[in-house]
C-alpha cells in the first residue's frame, strides 16, 4: 500500500493536488492511504521551500506547484515498481 501525503496548510492548492493524486490512485486501481500534513514543522522535514507538496512513500515528488495528473500517475507508478 501507498502512502501519500499533501504538505500544506489546506488551501485550494492543497486540495487541488489531493483531487488529483486520488484520481490517479483511482485510475491505477491501487491502495493507498492519504495524509493531510499541515503542521509546518512537520513540512520542514521534507527539502521542501514552498507549498503545496507532494510525497509518495516518503519522497518528495513535487512542491511549490498543482503537478498534472499525468505526472502523479507517473511518480505512483515508479513507487510501486
């Protein structure tokens, strides 16, 4: 199973790239678990300087910008291989 975190404080962005990191969970037909990270100290941990942030199995994948569910797919897929 997957674990996929948003870093950030909730706002639009935020709930933008989790829309779209379920979808492509969705559309690969893979397990994965959700995490909301919005305590900043908490975001320090990750080499991340703005948000929002994308972590799949503890790996920064994307920051500072909404990626297309094209790339989430893409970075879901080499977590799983």
């Amino acid at each position: 199973m997957l674990t996929i975190k948003i870093l950030g404080s909730g706002c639009p962005n935020c709930q933008q790239v989790e829309q779209i990191a379920k979808k492509a969970v969705e559309t690969l037909s893979v397990d994965a678990a959700f995490v909301k990270v919005t305590d900043v100290r908490d975001i320090m941990k990750y080499p991340i300087l703005s948000t929002p942030g994308l972590v799949v199995n503890e790996k920064l994948v994307c920051a500072g910008r909404i990626p297309s569910e094209a790339e989430v797919t893409t970075w879901i897929t080499s977590a799983l291989a």
